[in-house]
C-alpha cells in the first residue's frame, strides 16, 4: 500500500473542491472538516445530519464515540441533500439503499487529484489534511492528538505529515 500524504496548499484544497461536483464534492469537504476515517464518513446518512448543528458517531476502528460540530458551509451543503433520513449521505448509484464503496471513493479522488495535479492521495488524505490543516492554523498538537486518539504527539506529528524539514525551518522563523 502506499503511502498517502495531507493536501497541504490551500489553493490544492480549493482546486480539489472545484474539480468535484455534488455527492463527491460534499464526501471531500466533509472528509476534511471532520477527520472521520472514510469507513465512518460512508456510513452516514441524511437523518445523522440534516438540520442539525452536531452529530455523534461511534468510530467503527476504534469504538470511540466522537461528537463532530457542523460548520455553517457544511450545514449549508447538508441542507440541499434530497432524500429519506434512511438513505446514506453517498448513496450508491448500483440501487438499492447502500452508499458508495471505499474503492469508488478512491477512484472519485484520485480522479479529481490526476486533474488538478495532486498526488500522493487516497481515502486516508481527507483525514491527515484535517489534522494537517488544524495544525497549521495553530492548533495545539495535544488537541489534535486527542481528535484522533493517537497516544503520543510524535505519532500524530508524523501521522499528518510535519516532517524534520517543516521543523529545521521553524528554528529560522526567530530572529533576535
């Protein structure tokens, strides 16, 4: 297996949405709003999040419970959902009441990535550009440790991709 790095750039975030249409432009925002493994995200369905604020969902790796706070441009996005509260958030396009497969959800990103020009990316990118992204916005690494149920800092550190270069060139920001 290979492995899959964040999306670290902004405008990288921005192009992938951009590339992206309906169900599989709302499965990478919330990808990388909620950090949720793709197992979990796929499992929900419309009734988990329509007209809500939060919601709670029992992780299927870890069966830890997670309680995942909707941003205005997700409720927004989750408004326009059509469907019964029993069908799945990414409903299979196969028939029948099942949402999508984690091949297909592969297939959807990575296709989006070859056109903007992203690589290095699989199901398991939307949950390190959350942390990624977190990180870089400031916060804590204690926090974000906490998010994913990683036992130490380094693990979380090397999970989202800081790497020994992004540290050496922290030590050039300070100037005295």
């Amino acid at each position: 297996m290979n492995k899959v790095e964040p999306i670290r750039e902004t405008r990288d975030i921005e192009a992938m949405k951009k590339a992206l249409t309906g169900r599989n432009k709302l499965m990478f925002v919330m990808g990388v709003s909620f950090g949720l493994r793709i197992s979990d995200l796929l499992e929900l369905k419309i009734g988990d999040l329509h007209g809500k604020d939060f919601f709670i969902i029992g992780e299927e790796k870890t069966k830890k419970k997670r309680k995942i706070t909707l941003s205005d441009a997700v409720k927004a996005e989750i408004a326009k959902l059509e469907g019964a509260d029993t069908d799945y958030v990414f409903q299979s396009r196969q028939g029948g009441n099942q949402p999508i497969s984690r091949v297909q959800a592969y297939r959807v990103l990575n296709a989006a990535a070859k056109k903007v020009g992203v690589s290095s990316i699989g199901c398991h990118s939307l949950r390190k550009t959350f942390g990624y992204q977190l990180h870089k916005k400031g916060v804590d690494i204690t926090r974000i440790m906490a998010i994913f149920g990683h036992s130490s800092p380094e693990i979380t550190l090397a999970y989202i991709g800081i790497t020994d270069d992004e540290i050496s060139d922290a030590y050039l920001m300070i100037e005295v």
